[in-house]
C-alpha cells in the first residue's frame, strides 16, 4: 500500500504480512500437532462419556427404585449436576487442546538497499492498468508483486476484470464468458441456480418468474 515508510500504518501492515508468512510456513508442523492433539481429545472424550454415561445410568437405576419421593427428588438433582458437570468437563477437554497460534513481535530491523521501480502497463481485453514493479539490483530480478486482494507476494498473477492483480487462489472465473474477478470483487459473481457454476454479472440471466440467476443453458429451469 502507498503509506509513509515509518507510519504506524505501515508498519501494521508488515507485521501482519509477516505473521501470514510465518503461519504459512508452519502450518506442516500444525497439522501434524493438530492430528496428534485431535487423538488425545478423542481419546478423553470417551473416557468422560463412558464415566459419565456409567454414573448417570447408575442415579436412574436407583430413581427406578427409590421408595419415597425426597429419596427420588435427591437422586433427580445428583443427576441434574452430573449431566451439567459432564458438559462442563467435555467443554474444558475441548479447550484444552485447541490450538492457538499466537505471533509476538520481538525486534523490527529496517534495511535500506537501493532499488528500481519501474512503471508498466498491464492489460487485457477488459482493462488496463499501470502498475509499479520493483527492480532488485542485488538479486538480479524483480520482487514478487504483492496479490491485491490477499495481500501475499505472487509471480503469477492475473488482471481482474475490474483492475486488480491477484494470485491464482484469489481469482474466480466466470463459467461462461471465462471474464476473471479477484475475491475483492466477489459481489459480481454468482452461480446458476441449477447447475452450480460460477457467473459474472455480465453472463448472469436472471429468471423474470422467481428472480434467481441462471446460465443461458438452463433458463426457465430454476422454478
């Protein structure tokens, strides 16, 4: 983003920038902690519910039984505490092994190195734009520019139908006239209500009957 060097702002950004990156590079190390964690929290759960299960079946055999109605009211509410103790145990297994990954800026080192950046136009048969890449003299070649709409650095990366670069995993493609949206642009694609594939609000035919959207393959069918 066009922001001052040193502003608050700025520097915001980047830390989140930076902590996307991090998630992303651990996140093998995640789903293995997490498939670990998910066996043990299976495993816990069964030992409280067949505890519980045990203990509750229990106070009904002997509320069967029970002779006077005080015995029976007592045994009612011991087992009104254990269904509710039993909820409560299950909710604290659960939160304890749910994983957080908490990120904590430890020092910010700021790097000046010379680069070049240099104006292009970058174009389709929708649009046009004027993009500003970055030239890097010591490596050689030019920085990854950054998705615009998730904000990750891409070599490869498509123009929107309406001006904007994007990744590969942020673009959407209509179905039919194959024009391309970013995610920023969600709101002007939508699907056919019969078939399920992805139209933009140029391909879009919606039913005059029921008002849903449709592709021209199947119009008049989504009523």
């Amino acid at each position: 983003p066009d922001l001052p060097l040193l502003s608050v702002e700025r520097l915001t950004w980047l830390q989140e920038l930076a902590g996307q990156v991090v998630a992303k590079k651990l996140e093998p190390r995640i789903r293995a902690l997490q498939r670990r964690t998910a066996r043990r929290l299976e495993l816990d759960r069964a030992r409280l519910e067949a505890y519980y299960d045990d203990t509750s079946a229990e106070l009904e055999r002997r509320m069967a039984r029970a002779a006077d109605e005080d015995r029976r009211r007592s045994l009612e509410e011991k087992l009104a505490f254990t269904r509710a103790e039993r909820e409560r145990k299950l909710a604290d297994v659960e939160a304890k092994y749910r994983l957080r990954l908490v990120l904590n800026l430890i020092n910010v080192a700021f790097i000046t190195q010379p680069k070049l950046a240099l104006e292009a136009i970058v174009e389709n048969r929708y649009t046009s734009i004027t993009h500003t890449f970055v030239w890097d003299p010591l490596l050689r070649r030019v920085d990854p520019p950054l998705c615009q709409a998730c904000g990750q650095p891409r070599y490869r990366l498509h123009l929107c139908t309406n001006g904007h670069l994007a990744g590969d995993e942020c673009i959407l493609h209509c179905s039919a006239c194959k024009r391309e949206f970013c995610t920023l642009c969600q709101d002007d694609m939508g699907a056919c209500a019969v078939c399920g594939k992805l139209l933009c609000v140029h391909s879009q035919i919606r039913c005059k009957v029921c008002g849903q959207v449709t592709c021209q393959e199947h119009v008049g069918q989504c009523h």
